[in-house]
C-alpha cells in the first residue's frame, strides 16, 4: 500500500475539520441520552405524580369513611333519633353506651399515666380500650401490634398515645394494602365557652349575678390568670382582665354598649353566633377554635389568634411547641399540662380545657313522646296537665311497682304544688285524681294554722235559777307564720271553722272566719260567758319570733263556738267560686280536760319553719291567747327539722328549686318525721330523674322559635375535668382544699373503680362535698356577697341550705352534649402515607334518622416539621 504524503497544512486542516465533526458527534449522542433521559424522567415523575394523586384520594376516601361512621355513631347516640331502643342512653359519658367517647384528660396510677377510656369507632374489643397505659409515639411508628398493652397511636399529633390503630373495614390502596385508622373524640361540653362565659365574683351585691341563672357566671375570666396566683388577685388585676375579654369580643368597643350583657346574651348566647344577629359583637370564631384544638395541648406557633391575645394563652410558655418525642420527663411534663391545674408550676394548658363553640339541647330521653323538656315557669293554660304527665312517667320508670293510679295521684299532687308555689295568686289549684270521687288539691298561700284551743269551766250556783250550773267559754286562735301572706278578709268568706262534736253539742257545719286586722298574725274567735270569762286570757303580743310582725288585733266573738271533748276542729277553705270545701287544719279536743274547773288550752309550736308538723304540747292550764308565746317548746328543738313549707308566689329562679315544693297534700299532718317524707326530696333517685324532663333555661325566653331546644355554654359533668368545674357558680364556695367540690364531683364518675356516668344532673345530690353548707353558728348563710343565698331566711339547716349549691348550678350543668372534636388519622399499610384532620361536629340538629350531623370546621393537619 503507498503511503500518502501531506504537508503541514494541509495535516492541520484535515486534524480540525475531522475534530469538529467528531465532537459533533460526541455532543449529538449526549443530547440524545439527555433527551432519554428526560423522558424517563418524565414519565417516572407522571407517573409519581399519578400515584400521589391516587394515594391522596385514598387517604381522603379513608377519611371521608371514618368521618361517615364517626357521623353514625354520633346521630345514633341521639334518643331515639334513629329509631333505636327505648333503653338507649340519654347521657354522654365515656363507658361501653359511649365507646366511640374518649376522656378528654388521663390519670395517673403509680409511675404511669392512663386513658380510662379511648375512642372505639371500629367494634374492637373493650377490654383493650379501657385504663390504657400512655406511651409516646412517634409521627411515623408503624403499625406493629395494633392489640399491645399501650396506646399504638397518636391520633391528635402531639405525640403521645391516645388511640389504638385498626383496620378500615372495606377498603384498601389500589395496590392492595390495608389502610389503618387511629381515632379521637372528645367533648367540647366538657370545656369552658369563652364565648358564653364571663365571670363569677362572689361579692358581687346584686342577687343576679351571683344566682346561676345565667351561662355568664361560667367564670371564664379565670382563664386570664396563673392559677397559683388566683386567690391573690387584686381588683385592679381582675377589672383589668374584664375590661380586655369584653373589648375583645366587641370588635374593640369598650363603651356601655360593650359592657350590657343582657344585650350581649341575647345576640350572642342566644344568637347562636348567627352572623346576622350579632350586631356590633364579635365573638371568638372558628379559627380560634381550630388553633385550640390543634394537636390537643400544641401551640401553632406560626399562627396568632383573637383567644390567644387574652389571659393567660399570651405567655404561651405553659404550652408545647413540638411534639413529644422521648418518654421520662416530657411525658410528665405533659402530663403536668394536660391534668395538673394546681400543679406550681404553673404549666396546665388552658387550651384543651377552653372552647369557642359547645351546645346541647333540653330534649328528654324520650322524644318521641316528651320532645322537649317543660318549662315549669311557663304557664300555658294546660301546663299542670303537661307536668303531671311528665311527673308520672318518672314515677313509673323508677318504680314499676307503683299502680298506674298511685303513680297518678302522686304526679298530680306535686304538679298542682308546683304551680301554686309559683304562682302569684292565691288561688288553690285543684285536679281530678284517678278516682272521680277524689280531687287533689294544691298547697297556695295564705298559710293558716290553728295554733290555740282552750276553754275555761266554772261550776256554781245559778243566781236566776239558784240551781247548780257549769258555764263555759270558748276560743280557738288562728295563726299566719308567714308576714308575706295576706289574711283572710270579711269581704272573702272563703274561710270557716267545722266542729264535729260527739257528746252534747250539735255539730257546727260552718263558722265563718275573717281577720278584722289584715296585718294580725293571730286572729281568735270566742264564745265568752261573763261568768267563766276568757277575755283576761286574750293578750295582743307585738313580739316577733321567726322575723315577722306577731301583732294579734283580730277577735271575733261568736257565740255559737261551742265544742266537746274528743270533737273535731277544723279548719276549712273554699276552693274556686262554689261550694267546694278543703280541710286546711284540724285539731282534736283532748278527752278529760273538760271534767274540772279552770282555764285550760291544747297548743301548738308556731315557730315559723316547724308549724307544719302541728306539735302539740300537751294539755295545760297555760293560754297565750293572740300572742307568741307557744312558740317557745320545739323552736329550738333541733331533733325537730325546720321546713319551709310556703309557696314563694314567683317563678323558680333555678330548677334545683324543685326541692322546695311539698310532694304531699300540705294541708294534713305529714306522716312522716323528715323533710324526705314532705318535700320533693332531691336525693330521692326517682325525683332525681325529674332534672330530665323538667327545666327552667328555655331558649324560648330569648326570643327563640318556641321548638328551639339549643342551648350554648352549658358544661357537662360527665366530662369536665375538675377545672372546668370548679368555675361554676360557688362550685369553689368554702373549699377546703382547692377544687375540692369539683373534684369530688369527678371522683363519682368513677367510685368503685368502675365508670359510673350521671344520668341525671339530680345524680349531684350524691355528691356529699356539695351538701356541706350548714353555717356551724346556726343560722342560714346570708345573701350576697358573702353566700349562695339569694333569698335569705331564718331556717337552720333545712333542706333549701342541703341544696343550695346544687340549686345554683342546676341550670348550667347537663350530662349530655352536641358538639364533639374528631381527631382522625389513617395510614396505607403499616408505614405508608398518611393524613391527620382535627374536624369539629356538631349533632345538635339531629332529631330524627335522615338528619346529619354538621361538620362546623375540618382542617388537614400536616405533619411536623
């Protein structure tokens, strides 16, 4: 083969244009692989993308599955909204009747923390989901032995167990994986409403704002201090923190308009936060609620709200900023922040006790008959019949032993009591029993007793006749114990006095009565004979034993006032316009104090609060005629209880009032020897349940549909922690020992070791801590400021002090809710993908099997950074 020869150019040239085409060609093959690429790259991204978007949709399917059986369970636990048994529950309490209800704050056993109950949407057996141990879990722990001992995980996300993982029954991942849920509900019933609450000051003057009427006296200004430094607090501090809550809840505004609370009620408790009710009020709204119930105990420190630039969220050093991610010490750290409120220091979280949203309704464990609860006060012309009837369902619900008619009789007899202790006439209500011969009649001012009967006998010789003879004379003494009551007028004729003899004398069918003086307390008619006169025994006393004016001015002399021994006296008055005649009183003229000469009487206590038992002293020859002196035997005979047996002629203030009206016919001597034999007992458990029927708090008095049963702001004693508690009206009144009495209350829950819910808020009864309010110097605690009682009286130790604390919280407790927090977390498989929502239900409009419950709010909550 020659060899070609080529000179120096000609060697350059050729080198540089067969370079230039080889890097092109290099360049051209790298492009190409870089479009390959690319175009993997492309479809590998589409197709994650695609798998993402798949996976999303599958977590959200899995979500929107748990919320739908959230939603079922909630809307199912209603009465008989969805056509369930007669039997099912009314309360909502974290037992086997409420498995899907976990408690909102553990407890603590030896060296550990535990959930008495947790969530149990999904059928799992109750063994595992009760006194569960805590652990922390971490964000990603995967799904490993979903039946372990502990918390297998951490539904609301701030790190520590609170749930058990399961399986979603029905679906999986389109590649076939289970997908796994972990659930959380709690109460917001059992948290304090910043929106309805406002304070509660004990020294406050006006009987209003102290009486428990109203959610406002929920003492949420509490929230604006260090619970250690409560007590410490001085005036300027409080108005200072007054002033701050209700600016910022009237959209800045700190004039007259801001500070009317009765304005404030009507467009914002009562307004159910409708937008157009409000006016120039701006409550705390959905985003705080969100920021509340983030992660449970977190504080979302990249978002600031309303609630927390008030009180004491400001500091925000008691809450925690991450999870929790380590046991030992931070477990005890959070455990001092979720259940330690006294703890020094100073670390409880307000903000899994606080809420801008609670409600429940005054619906009754039977709505398909009673649909709503009564309201006692409003008399709507067939109100007694409406409450006998729910009276008698009571009566036989917890005692089917009693007879249809006993049951009855006995409703009838607390209904028509009831009404006319609050009615301001004094006309006694009458009702047909279960006989046709019976009626029952109610037991209506004015309060009139026979207090007094004497006689004096004087044997001698006639003047006229110059015969042997016995003259006699004659009195009876009325008494009014109650300065309150009205007596009898001339005008009236509605009194009378009916003597059934049994010797010598006719009986004396009528002897009309009527007090000459309308401010006597005593009135004595007297048959007087000049010669065995009983005129020196009649003394007008102005003395005043048991607080009212006893000035007797009233005599009546008539002189066909004649009875035997052993006769009948009675006292009688009429009933309506005819000629009905009720027996009031009646005393029995002793045998054998006729037989000899002198002046003799049978008496009675009269002491205010006793004189419906009619002791009698025994038969002496001591009168006190038209004065107060027979009321000095038994007054201060403590073995004999004081009762306070008279209508108040007004509106209950509070339904725990109930144990103020007689459950007998006030008119004859009482059988038995206790108050418990008289009056509406409230540790009676059947009268108990009467607090499920009857109420007193009627959205209907706040320009309400007359079928509105919502109520917000009411506080759940099934639920509520011992802080929440003890900020209900004098809940903390002669404590002990801080939180004394709502600790007590949240130990019930419990006695025994065993879930043992309220069914009633009448079950508080049974709280003993809150019946220890007799005043040991022996007289009732006076009005505000100073003690719960708004209307003060001189009875020692009765049944009203028994039950005055439950009586000014009666309105504001309830053991049922409709509004709920749902913290749902679902996985793919057992460390997929995941997603966390916090989602706020509200059942309040459930009342029949179609209705849903309404999610008020719903938000992702993405994972820890």
């Amino acid at each position: 083969m020659g060899v070609i020869q080529l000179s120096g150019k000609q060697f350059a040239d050729h080198r540089r244009h067969g370079g230039s085409a080889l890097i092109l060609t290099v360049v051209l093959t790298s492009l190409l692989a870089i479009v390959g690429v690319l175009f993997v790259m492309t479809a590998r991204i589409e197709k994650m993308a695609t798998s993402a978007s798949a996976t999303s949709r599958e977590l959200d399917f899995a979500l929107d599955t748990v919320m739908a059986s959230i939603s079922e369970e909630l809307a199912a636990d209603v009465p008989d909204a969805c056509d369930v048994a007669d039997d099912e529950e009314y309360y909502d309490f974290p037992d086997a009747n409420n498995a899907w209800l976990a408690d909102l704050e553990p407890y603590q056993s030896g060296a550990g923390y535990f959930w008495r109950q947790i969530s149990n949407i999904a059928g799992l057996a109750p063994g595992y989901m009760n006194d569960v141990r805590i652990r922390v879990v971490a964000e990603r722990d995967p799904v490993t032995n979903i039946n372990a001992a502990e918390t297998t995980a951490d539904a609301d996300g701030d790190g520590v167990g609170d749930a058990r993982w399961f399986q979603v029954p029905g679906i999986s991942s389109g590649k076939g994986r289970p997908i796994y849920a972990a659930v959380r509900i709690i109460d917001n019933g059992g948290m304090l409403n910043v929106n309805t609450g406002y304070q509660f000051d004990p020294c406050d003057s006006d009987p209003r704002n102290v009486n428990g009427k109203s959610q406002r006296q929920v003492n949420v200004l509490t929230l604006a201090f260090n619970p250690q430094d409560l007590m410490g607090l001085s005036d300027a501090d409080r108005q200072g923190a007054r002033e701050e809550l209700v600016a910022t809840r009237a959209n800045g505004r700190r004039d007259s308009v801001a500070w009317d609370s009765d304005r404030y009620g009507d467009r914002v408790i009562w307004g159910y936060l409708d937008p157009d009710r409000l006016g120039e009020y701006t409550p705390f709204d959905v985003s705080d609620e969100l920021e509340l119930r983030y992660r449970f105990l977190l504080n979302h420190q990249y978002i600031d709200t309303r609630v927390e630039n008030w009180g004491w969220f400001k500091p925000r050093n008691h809450t925690i900023r991450t999870p929790v991610d380590s046991e030992g010490q931070k477990l005890i750290a959070w455990y001092a922040r979720v259940a330690e409120p006294l703890d020094p220091n100073a670390r409880y979280a307000f903000r899994h006790v606080v809420t801008t949203y609670n409600m429940d309704r005054i619906i009754t464990p039977q709505p398909h008959t009673y649909p709503r609860m009564l309201n006692v006060n409003r008399d709507d012309g067939d109100s007694v019949d409406k409450i006998w009837q729910v009276i008698r369902t009571v009566l036989i619900e917890t005692d089917p032993s009693l007879s249809p008619e006993d049951a009855e009789d006995r409703a009838k007899q607390i209904a028509v009591n009831l009404r006319d202790h609050m009615d301001d006439d004094d006309e006694v209500t009458v009702e047909s029993g279960s006989s046709t011969t019976r009626l029952i009649y109610g037991f209506e001012r004015p309060c009139v007793y026979i207090s007094e009967v004497a006689m004096r006998r004087r044997t001698g010789v006639d003047p006229a006749t110059l015969q042997p003879r016995t003259w006699y004379s004659y009195a009876v003494e009325l008494h009014l114990p109650y300065s309150e009551d009205k007596a009898p007028s001339p005008e009236s004729g509605d009194w009378q006095l009916r003597i059934d003899n049994v010797v010598k004398h006719d009986d004396i069918e009528s002897l009309k009565i009527w007090w000459s003086d309308e401010e006597g307390r005593f009135h004595v008619v007297l048959a007087d004979d000049p010669q065995a006169s009983l005129a020196g025994y009649v003394s007008f006393s102005a003395r005043a034993p048991a607080g009212g004016p006893q000035s007797a001015q009233s005599v009546q002399d008539d002189s066909t006032l004649k009875f035997d021994e052993g006769a009948i006296i009675y006292l009688e008055r009429r009933v309506g316009r005819g000629d009905d005649w009720i027996e009031v009183d009646a005393l029995t003229v002793p045998s054998g104090w006729m037989a000899t000469d002198g002046a003799r009487s049978v008496r009675r206590d009269i002491s205010k609060y006793k004189c419906i038992w009619r002791l009698e002293y025994p038969p002496d020859t001591t009168l006190s005629l038209g004065n107060g002196d027979n009321q000095d035997r038994y007054e201060n005979d403590d073995s004999i209880p004081e009762v306070q047996a008279h209508p108040r002629n007004e509106p209950l203030t509070n339904i725990g009032e109930l144990g103020m009206v007689l459950a007998i016919d006030g008119y004859f001597k009482p059988q038995g020897t206790t108050p418990a034999d008289v009056l509406v007992d409230l540790r009676n458990p059947t009268y108990a349940r009467l607090f499920n029927y009857l109420t007193v708090i009627d959205p209907a008095d706040h320009n309400q549909p007359a079928g509105e049963t919502r109520i917000m702001g009411r506080i759940n004693i099934n639920t509520a922690p011992a802080f929440v508690l003890a900020q209900l009206p004098w809940a903390q009144y002669e404590d002990n020992e801080a939180l004394e009495k709502a600790r007590a209350i949240v130990r019930r829950r419990t006695r025994g070791g065993r879930p043992r819910p309220y069914e009633s808020v009448g079950d508080l009864m049974w709280v003993d801590e809150l019946l220890t309010l007799a005043d040991p110097n022996g007289s009732n605690d006076p009005g505000p400021p100073g003690g719960p009682d708004v209307t003060p009286d001189e009875a020692d130790n009765d049944f009203e002090e028994r039950d005055l604390l439950f009586t000014r919280i009666s309105d504001l407790v309830t053991v049922r809710s409709d509004v709920f927090t749902a913290y749902i977390l679902v996985r793919i498989g057992t460390d997929g993908p995941q997603k966390r929502v916090v989602a706020v239900l509200d059942r309040s409009r459930v009342n029949v099997a179609d209705d849903r419950v309404r999610v008020v709010a719903q938000q992702f909550v993405p994972d820890p950074r």
